[in-house]
C-alpha cells in the first residue's frame, strides 16, 4: 500500500466493538494483503481484527 493511502487510512477513527475497548482508536493498513487493495476497497486492521474499507466507486 502506498504511502499515502497507509497515512489516510490511519487518520480514520473507529471504535472496537468487542465491548471491552471502549476508547477511541485508528483503523490500520493491512500490508498483508497488498493483492486486495483496489479503487474502492482497501483492506484494514481495526481494532476488532481485520477488514475492508469500502467507499463509492469514482467511475
């Protein structure tokens, strides 16, 4: 993942819902899973484990 998108996705803010972290926290980029990243999903590391971040498609 790029630089860039790494830093935009860690300024996302979230909250766990686990229902035992209740302060707020940051998504993460997951660099795990660099094949996935595509135009309107991004993989990410929330507090709860891993996800995707979806937005609208631009086309």
């Amino acid at each position: 993942m790029s630089g860039g998108c790494a830093g935009s996705v860690e300024r996302i803010p979230c909250r766990a819902s686990d229902g035992r972290t209740e302060g707020p926290h940051t998504l993460g980029p997951d660099g795990s899973r660099p094949r996935d990243v595509d135009e309107a999903w991004v993989p990410v590391i929330a507090p709860d484990g891993p996800g995707v971040l979806l937005w609208a498609d631009s086309d």
